[in-house]
C-alpha cells in the first residue's frame, strides 16, 4: 500500500515517466530548459512561435509591455496566456518582471493596481505595506494566469548603480532589511501560488555598469555581505527560484567566467554550499554581457554546465539576432551528440523544473 509521500512522489514523477516513454523526449526535457519572450499582443496559431510551443519546445513564456494591448488588457492578456497554456504539452512557467516601481510591465495605464518600487518600501520599512502591496501584484498576476514573478530583487543598495539604486529597485543597504521584506513578497505570492525567483545572484547591486549593454566586473566592490539575503531565505525554506547575474565577480570565480557561465558560483556555491535545490533561471541570454562576449552555441554550453535549469531569451531585444525555441533546441542536441553536455545534467534540470510546476498545481 502507498503511503501519502510516496504517492505524491509518484505524481510528481509522472510527467516524467510519460515523457521517457515518448521517442520525443530528449526534446521536451530540453524544451523544459527554455524560456522565450515574443512580440504581439495576441496568438498566432500558425506561426513558428506557437509551433514550438505545441511541440514542448519551450517550458516557458516572458510577458513584456510589448503584450499588452492598449484596450482592454487584462482580457486580452488572459486570452493569449490561455491560449499557449492549451497548445503546450507540460504546463508553461509564465512569467513576468513585476517588481514595482520603475521596473513594472503590468503599469497604471493599463488599469493595473499602482506598485511602489522597492527602495520606497525599504524606507517605510513597514511590513504591512509591503504585504499589502505585494498581495495586490500576487493576486493581479494569479488573475491573469501568469505564475512566475522575476521578483523580489534582493541586490544592496547603491545609489551609483546604473540599472538598480539608480532606479529605485533595491531595499536597501542593510541586508537584514533586504530579507524582512523579500520574506514577505515571497510569503505574499505563495498566497496566491505564484512563484517568486530572487535576484540577482550572487550580487548585482555594488555594480557600477549596466549587463544590459556590456561585461560587468564586479570584483572590486562586491561584499560577502551581498550573500546573506539568500543563505536567510534558502535556510527558512522560501526560495522556489534563483535568477543568476551575467556580472563577473573573480572573488567568487578567478577564470572571470560571468555569473550565469560559473559552474563555480552556480553549482559549487549556490547548490553544494549554500544548499540550494531548487531552478535556477538565466537572466536574459540576449543581454550584451552575454550575447556580445560569447557565441550562442558556447553560451548555452557553459550556462547548462554551471547548473543553470532555465535559459531565458527575452526574444524581443533591439540589434540581437531573433533565434526560436527550435534554435535553442537543436544547439542543445548538437551539445548532447558532441559529449559538451550530458543527459545526466539535463534530466537534473528537467526534474527541478517539474517539481517547481507540480509545487504551485500547475501539474
């Protein structure tokens, strides 16, 4: 007789099982790994995009503002991620970067409800403010379908830093501040079965350039402290997912391998040290510190090889090639074929991604 553990257990490896009996599913394991942003406020169904969905070739969807129509949003919205929900054969993490403040996709003029940024929240420093307004973004994104939040962004505060104290999306300098309120975000979101992923691992907010348009080398301001909100949240059980920097940090990895291609600071901190088990998602593939410094192929090599589970391409980012999901697939099969990645890693990730969708009932 099954015991209530070992039941679940065999439910969340089911998606599993079936996908081993398919003569396919080396490619939906793999499509499991990719997440892909895309233009349009609404489906094509014969299009290449919604093809790769139909066929597993990707586990996720990004929403940008680029999703939104002007007129009646939420419906709209609602449409196109029911849709895309209904062609894929596993489940679709979909998500969106809904952090309050500046960074917001879900914006007033829309008729969403008003987000402040986290900066003005870690002056407050008033939990039930932030629970308030994180219960808001919770439901708002529960409501839509969406089911991944790229938040809460548990980077230091520096007023210097061109894409996060600069623009109002840390909480603070104090990590205990950081963590108070990155709990409650995540304690919010779990409410309304979302999931949250923090960022950006393992530090982002000492540095003085922008990854979206260069390298970033953080090594000379980065602090140990800059780790603490993670080992906090990791240790009280909260962290579902971990996005990774593309910054370059040679106190933490001397070959100056970035964050997101460090199987040093990704599997040897993150997962063996620090004790993370959970997905680890790239930040955008498509950003400059990645996509101007490395060849694609060489790219999703290292960034598989360091333990990351889900690789993002934003997919609508000005003067970078557009690949599809197909794209990605096949470089990753070639990886296989050539002995560059093996089947063990990617079967790591496939079952850290379908725990992850079984855990918020979206299996």
């Amino acid at each position: 007789m099954l015991t209530g553990v070992k039941f679940t257990f065999l439910l969340l490896l089911l998606p599993y099982y079936i996908l081993s009996q398919q003569t396919d599913s080396t490619v939906l394991k793999i499509g499991q790994m990719i997440m892909f942003g895309f233009r349009g406020t609404s489906v094509d169904t014969a299009g290449k995009f919604y093809k790769d969905i139909k066929e597993g070739k990707s586990g996720g969807i990004s929403i940008y503002e680029a999703n939104l129509s002007p007129t009646n949003t939420s419906e709209n919205l609602q449409i196109l991620i029911k849709t895309l929900q209904a062609a894929s054969p596993v489940p679709l993490f979909t998500a969106i970067t809904q952090e309050g403040g500046i960074v917001n996709r879900l914006k007033t003029k829309y008729g969403f409800p008003h987000m402040p940024s986290a900066e003005y929240l870690g002056k407050l420093n008033n939990l039930d403010s932030t629970k308030y307004y994180a219960d808001n973004t919770a439901f708002t994104l529960s409501r839509l379908g969406i089911n991944v939040n790229f938040a809460p962004v548990v980077d230091i505060y520096m007023p210097t830093n061109p894409v996060l104290g600069s623009r109002e999306r840390t909480y603070s300098v104090n990590t205990n501040v950081i963590t108070k309120h990155a709990r409650q975000v995540i304690l919010s979101h779990n409410y309304f079965k979302v999931n949250t992923a923090l960022k950006h691992f393992p530090g982002h907010g000492s540095s003085t350039t922008d990854t979206h348009l260069e390298l970033t080398d953080i090594s000379k301001t980065w602090k140990a402290d800059e780790l603490k909100p993670y080992r906090q949240l990791i240790k009280q059980g909260l962290v579902s997912s971990i996005m990774t920097a593309h910054i370059v940090n040679d106190k933490l990895d001397k070959t100056k391998n970035p964050a997101t291609l460090s199987k040093k600071i990704i599997t040897g901190l993150l997962r063996k040290e620090m004790g993370f088990t959970g997905v680890v998602f790239s930040d955008d593939m498509n950003m400059k510190a990645i996509s101007a410094e490395y060849g694609l192929k060489d790219a999703i090599e290292r960034t598989i090889n360091a333990g990351v589970d889900v690789l993002l391409f934003s997919g609508t980012r000005e003067g970078v090639n557009s690949n599809d999901a197909s794209d990605i697939v096949n470089i990753i099969l070639e990886l296989l074929k050539e002995g560059k990645v093996s089947m063990t890693r990617i079967n790591e990730s496939y079952i850290r991604i379908i725990k992850m969708k079984h855990n918020r009932n979206n299996l």
